[in-house]
C-alpha cells in the first residue's frame, strides 16, 4: 500500500523527517505542516497549534500517517485528536506526553518508578519554596514545571541566586503559568548524553547516544539555544551503559507509563547527565530532538515508515531496527544575535552547492523564489562518515560555502569539554 504521510512542524527536525520518510518506498504523497523552505513535499497552511484544522485537512487528504515534531501540539493532545476521528498518528497521547510536559509529574514518576534522577522537591506555594532553599546548602537547579520551550531551567550557584530564580519563575511569571509549580533539585555535574528510543508502549529500541551542544559560543559559553550542533554516537557510553541506560531509564519509564494506564507510543528521549555517581536522568521530551535528530536519521538504515508503524501497531519487538556504522556530526548556522533577537528575510545562498553533506533547512522561508533567513538556527549541516573525526571535518569543509548576513557557529562541535 502506498501511503501519504503529514509531519507537523517547520524545523531542521522536521526536514530531517520529511527526507527520511521520503525515501521510505511506502510513501507516495508527503505533506508538511507548514514545514519550511526546503520544499520536500507539499506546504499545508496551517499552524501546528490549530489542531482541528490539522484533523480536517487529514481526514479531508485521507492522510494515512502524522508524524508529530514538536512537544507542544503533543502536550495540547494532538494524538488523542487524530485517533478518536480513527487517524494514525506517531506520537504519545496527551497523558503520557506529561512526562515532558509537567517537570512535577516526570520527577513524582521517576521517583515511584525508581528511576536514577536527581533529589528534589515541588512546589506551587511561593512561601514555601523560599523556606525549603533555606533549609539547603547545597548548589540547586530551580526549573519552571510546565513547558518554557527548553529555558525555564536556571542552574544556581549559591543560594542568592536560587532565591532570585525562585522569584523570576514565581512571582515575576518570566515563564507565564510554566511557573506556577516549580521543581527544585540537586545541582549535578557531569558531561550531558541524550538517549532516544522508539517505544510502541512495551518494547523499547534505543538509538545510538547523541549529544548536542547547548551553549551558544565555543567552550560552552553564552547563554543557552535550543542546540548549536550535535553528534552521534557518543564515544563516552559504550555498550554496556547504553544497555543500563535502556533498562534503568527508558524500559521502566515505558513500563510505568503502561501501568498507569497510559501507554507510552512515540519517541522518548531521555536527558542524561553522567555523574560521578552514575546516570542520572535530568528529563524526558517526548518526541525527536532538534538537532539530534539531523544525526540519528542519517544513521538509521531501517524504514523509518516501517519502525513508526511498527510502533503504533504494537509490533516493534518484530521489526529490526539497524544503524549504520560510523558517525554523524551536524553543525547549527545561526542568526545574527540568536538566542537573543534577530532579523530575518536575509538571502541564503549557496546550499545547493553541497555535495558532501546534507544541509537541513530550520529557519527558513522561500520569498519570491529566494531562500531566505525566518528564525534563529537558520540550518543544520550534517555529515556522515566512518569516524567521528571525518563526520566533523565534512561539515566543517561544507559550512563556508554557505553564506547569509552575520551567519555565526560554534567551532568545536563534536570536541569534548
Ligand atoms: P532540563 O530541561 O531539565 O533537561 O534542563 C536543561 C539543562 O539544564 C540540562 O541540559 C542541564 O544542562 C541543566 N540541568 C538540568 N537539571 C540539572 C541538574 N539537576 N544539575 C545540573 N544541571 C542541570
Ligand atoms: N536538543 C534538545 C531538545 O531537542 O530538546
């Protein structure tokens, strides 16, 4: 049978979807909501948040398949939606994206599940917040419960700071009703892994570990981004931890989730610190990463249609997922001023004049013909080769052949700091 596939989204996430699922022999027609400049597929006009009208236009196109990128369409219910009107939809259901959605709920869950995270308390109570960081003497993280898209997490180092983050988030709604319940917890240190996995709501596969880089300058400095680079695999979680990682952190969250009665189907990411104490697991997101999606797509061999299906019919455990050997390495090109603010409806020349590598549109629109700037990570340059060294050389060597106005990124992607 040949299908027509919607993915929801406009990111460098989202086009690294939409050219694997395009070279899936099962797709026929490949819709992108509203997707970006690069054009695989047909643009739909709708917004990812106008989730009736993305129901409509799927019963109306007969689309066979949604694929869902981003967490917010997830958290409004989005799965739930599609599937009481019969429609298959990738992507967990309202209830369980709460792992993502409310940092409360994820850590109440680890903690009954007994999965490796660190200590904390909640609170919705202002008052009380304040007198718990006072009975602590130890560094803290004071994170935003609900969803702040990747910023309502202040990392402290003394408690004057914590006090002053606790008042941001509380009192002075820097992250809206994200704010209204806090989670405290023990500061951590150690280097970041992400671990993906497919789960059909029983069986979980991994993918290869990934790590992206947060900071927006060089050695990890500035404030943070939505992710600057990334690469996979990590050559710091060999086998053994990565077989820890499955166990400890992504099967029992997806068996807990399936003994609450809420099913886990999608992709579960899990954000991990390695601590000298052992893994640690900091979040879930429920659903790809961005950018460690531009380096696992390229490694995955498999049918990514047949591993998504394979998911929503409860088959995984007979579907064989395969990677590549090698590495994959992708480098993020920014606006100028990014994360701050920006301009957009800057010319993009020269990505056709990549050979080497693929370049996966993000911020981008089409304007009379012309590629031109729309958002803050502009493109993701991903490179694939037999090591890891080479995936970042091949970037690197395509990225000067790419030009807009004040196009910046980091220099060391890939390096371990
Ligand atoms: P989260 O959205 O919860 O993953 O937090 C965003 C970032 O904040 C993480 O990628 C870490 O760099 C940092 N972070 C979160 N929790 C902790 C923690 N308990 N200790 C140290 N750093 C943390
Ligand atoms: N790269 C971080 C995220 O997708 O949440």
């Amino acid at each position: 049978m040949s299908r027509s596939v919607m993915i929801v989204g406009s990111g460098g996430r989202e086009h690294a979807l939409a050219w694997k699922v395009a070279q899936s022999p099962r797709v026929s027609r490949l819709y992108l909501a509203p997707g970006n400049a690069a054009q695989i597929g047909e643009s739909v006009r709708i917004s990812g948040e106008d989730l009736p009208a993305l129901r409509q236009f799927a019963i109306d196109q007969q689309i066979d398949l949604t694929i869902v990128g981003p967490e917010a369409p997830l958290a409004a219910g989005i799965v739930d939606l599609f599937q009481a009107a019969g429609l298959a939809i990738f992507g967990p259901s309202q209830a369980a994206a709460q792992l993502e959605a409310s940092k409360a709920f994820s850590k109440q869950f680890m903690q009954e599940y007994q999965i490796p995270t660190a200590a904390y308390a909640s609170f919705s109570d202002y008052e009380a917040a304040r007198a718990y960081l006072d009975t602590l003497n130890a560094p803290v993280v004071v994170k935003a419960s609900g969803l702040a898209a990747g910023k309502g997490v202040i990392v402290c180092d003394d408690s004057a700071q914590a006090h002053q983050a606790l008042q941001e988030i509380m009192r002075d709604q820097a992250f809206g009703a994200a704010g209204a319940t806090v989670v405290i917890e023990e500061r951590l240190t150690g280097r970041e892994v992400s671990v993906l996995a497919f789960s059909d709501g029983d069986t979980v596969i991994p993918m290869p570990p990934a790590r992206d880089h947060k900071r927006v300058f060089d050695g990890d400095q500035g404030p943070n981004t939505g992710g600057m680079g990334a690469y996979a695999p990590v050559p710091d979680v060999d086998a053994a931890l990565l077989e820890e990682i499955h166990t400890t952190v992504l099967q029992r969250a997806v068996d807990g989730m399936r003994a609450r009665g809420t099913p886990y189907v999608g992709v579960l990411y899990a954000g991990l610190m390695l601590t000298p104490d052992g893994i640690r697991t900091l979040e879930y997101n429920c659903r790809f990463g961005d950018p460690e999606t531009q380096v696992l797509l390229p490694l995955l061999d498999s049918d990514l249609v047949e591993v998504i299906e394979a998911c929503i019919t409860g088959r995984l455990a007979d579907c064989p997922v395969t990677w590549r050997d090698g590495a994959c390495a992708t480098v993020v090109l920014a606006a100028p001023g990014y994360p701050g603010h920006y301009p957009k409806g800057s010319p993009i020349h020269g990505i056709d004049q990549i050979a080497d590598a693929m370049v996966f549109q993000a911020g981008t629109v089409l304007q009379g013909g012309q590629i031109v700037t729309a958002g803050g990570r502009v493109l993701a340059v991903s490179a694939l080769d037999h090591t890891l060294n080479g995936a970042i050389q091949r970037a690197y060597q395509a990225i000067p052949k790419i030009h807009f106005d004040g196009m910046h990124y980091r220099r060391d992607i890939g390096q371990l700091l």
